[in-house]
C-alpha cells in the first residue's frame, strides 16, 4: 500500500503568515529575501508535528512561545492545516487556537473525501463538537469541552480509522534546522555540547536526530546491512572522493559512546568527527539521513546549503530530490546555486513575496516564461541574482 504524504500546508495568523496555501507534490522549495515568511512556513510545520501529541498546548507555549509570540498583528486566532494523500482516500485536517482568559482549540475539522463525498469525521465549532464514529455514527465526546485537539483526545482508541491517519501522518512530519557542526573549541568556549562532533550515548537509530547528535549510531545501524552499506559508501565518495576508504563508527569508552572515524587512504590514521571539516561532517549527516530509510509524510529542510561547497550542494540536491519521489519534501534556500541546480524548478519554486500590508504571497514560475527565459540563464537563481524573477512568476495571493 503506498505510504500517506502530505501534499498541502495551510497556514493562517502566524506572523506574515496571513493565509497560506502551500501544495507540495514531491520537491517544493521556499525562495525570497530575509522576513519574507520561509522561516514562518518551516516553523508551522513543526507546530503541526506537535498536532500529534497530547501535550500539543504545552508544548506550543513552552516551545513555540505561545499565542502572542506567534500571531500575526490584528488577528483574533491562528489556524494549521495539512492535506494527506497515499494510503487511502485524501484527508484533510485543521485546527484554529484562540486565546481568551487562556489557550484554546476554537475550532477543529478532519474530512474524509471518498467517493465523491465528503464525511465529516471530528466537527469541532467553539463548545460544541461531534465524533463520527464508525460503528456508530456521530457522538458527542466525553468531557468535551477542553483545551486539547479532539484528534488526540482518544489515546489509542480511535473512533474511526481516518483519526489514525491523520496523528500518523502529524507524526511523521520531520523538520531539520541545519546540521549542528559547531568547532569543538568553540563549544568548549560555549560550555554548549559540540553535538555531532562529540561522543553520542549508544543507542539503536531509527532515525537521524534534528541537530544530527546520534550521526555515529545512525551510520552503525546502515553498516550493519552489507548491501545497504555499500550503497552509503558510494554516495560518501561520490560527494567526499575516493581517497574515503572506510567511515566507521566506535565505542570510544564504555562510558562515553559511540563517535565517527574517517579513514583516508592517503592518510595512516584515522580522523574522528570532532577534527573533521564543516562541510565533512555536513554532508556524510545528509548521506545519513536519506540512506537511512524511516518512513515520512513530509521533511523539511531550512537552509540545506549551510557549510556545503556549491558541488557538495549539488550532491546533497541529489539526494533530497531522490527523496522527493518517495515523501513530499520542502526546502528553505537562499542559495542561488540551489535553485540553479533543481532539476525541475518550475514544478519545485515557491516564491515568498511580502504584499504591501506585510503579508507574505506565494507564487511559482510560469513554465512556459521560464523555459524561455533559461535559454539565456543558467538557472531561476541566476535569474533572480539579475533582479528578473517577476518576470516569470505565476499569479499571486497566497496560495501555491
């Protein structure tokens, strides 16, 4: 059966954010200058993650700074929504939060489309609220009204199975702020832990943690498939070269975990983690993370580019558009060498724009305006490096 992705992002009163509809179908990556609203639309959707937890209000306030940290100016309530299609019929979700004598879910909806139809599974309007259940229609939850989402207020016992896919789908939404490679001396200076340079605790790795701090339990868990480590290793010298004879993962001390070692064939000794360069360690985090196969509604990457060489941009491009055919993925770039090397940007450019009520637009290229436009440049990024990209892009208003 295929795997559910989430092919839309809809966003209302966060900051810029006044209405955003975002599809996403396979690669989608976010363009425009600083305050345009990228780091908005990656930060909703690390709320909507949270969505799938029964500590979501908490964690919105504890986490995310809460109702008047986020809204945007002269909004009365901030609204999330995803759409999900794959493992049946689409989905699609929302919820909006208000604050009023403390934080509350003031409305909240799941809808199921199936043959034609639309069935509404949770109906959720201020303090009255309907749960379709499936075996025995509409019900009014128990001990409703409260601040939480109704999607989680079931623990494990969903009355209807559309409920389930959609907190599995919350679930697996996966943001990454850049890779944590921050110089030893420097953490040391910091009294901070230098994270992927450092020792980890040894733990089986299911996935790649945000920061990157279980790299070396990470590569450990690839290794162990002989198959699945030699594809690791070509894509590790596809982008770092052939003297790389062996990457490998070792308990330090028993009491210190696990850390990486890189063994060149130029060299006699191996080199860990904490002396490799940026741009190093970056990379075999991304080779990491795609190779290591965990399943996904959505990833988000902000700012990919971050201490990678313009070629080793293009190597970890590969591998996110790779990982595009399989989950829907979306990026945050200011890299012009990014958007030069998509291999499809009229499908994949989202353009963030403020309006002039400070309100963030979105829009994608024209293909037909661009195709003719890129007989003369390399990429949309040289095209907009010369100022030109309005000249492609398609209408306006919010949504993509």
């Amino acid at each position: 059966m295929p795997q559910d992705r989430i092919t839309k992002v809809f966003v209302d009163g966060l900051r810029t954010l006044e209405h955003i509809e975002l599809e996403i179908n396979g690669l989608a990556v976010l363009a425009g200058v600083n305050g345009s609203g990228k780091s908005s639309i990656v930060e909703s959707c690390e709320i909507l993650h949270r969505a799938a937890s029964p500590k979501f209000i908490d964690d919105f306030v504890a986490i995310h700074g809460g109702f008047e940290s986020l809204k945007r100016f002269g909004a009365s309530s901030m609204r999330f929504g995803i759409r999900i299609e794959g493992a049946g019929p689409p989905l699609e979700y929302s919820f909006s939060i208000e604050e009023l004598l403390g934080l509350y879910i003031s409305d909240e909806c799941l809808k199921l489309f199936k043959d034609d139809s639309i069935v509404t599974v949770i109906n959720r309007q201020g303090r009255t609220a309907s749960v379709l259940d499936e075996a025995h229609g509409p019900t009014e939850p128990k001990g409703f009204p409260g601040a939480g989402l109704l999607l989680t207020g079931f623990g494990f016992k969903y009355p209807h199975s559309a409920m389930r896919r959609a907190v599995k789908a919350l679930e697996q939404i996966e943001v990454h702020v850049g890779f944590e490679v921050l110089p030893a001396w420097v953490a040391r200076e910091q009294g901070r832990p230098p994270n992927m340079r450092a020792s980890a605790a040894h733990k089986p790795a299911g996935a790649l943690k945000r920061l990157g701090g279980n790299l070396a339990n990470v590569y450990e868990t690839l290794r162990s498939d002989p198959g699945e480590w030699r594809q690791t290793m070509e894509y590790v010298r596809i982008g770092l070269g052939d003297d790389i004879e062996d990457v490998r993962p070792e308990r330090v001390r028993a009491d210190e975990g696990m850390m990486l070692w890189m063994k060149y064939q130029s060299a006699e000794k191996e080199v860990p983690s904490s002396s490799l360069s940026d741009g190093t360690l970056d990379y075999l985090a991304f080779v990491a993370f795609a190779r290591l196969k965990s399943q996904r509604s959505l990833v988000v990457f902000d700012e990919p580019e971050l201490h990678l060489h313009p070629a080793l941009l293009m190597r970890v491009l590969d591998l996110l558009e790779a990982m595009a055919q399989d989950t829907s993925v979306l990026i945050s770039t200011h890299s012009d060498r990014l958007l030069d090397g998509l291999s499809e940007p009229a499908a994949s450019i989202v353009l963030c724009e403020l309006n002039a009520q400070r309100a963030t637009e979105i829009a994608r290229p024209d293909p037909e305006l661009l195709e003719k436009w890129l007989i003369k440049y390399r990429g949309f990024g040289e095209l907009r490096a010369e100022g030109l990209e309005g000249t492609v892009l398609g209408g306006h208003g919010g949504h993509s």
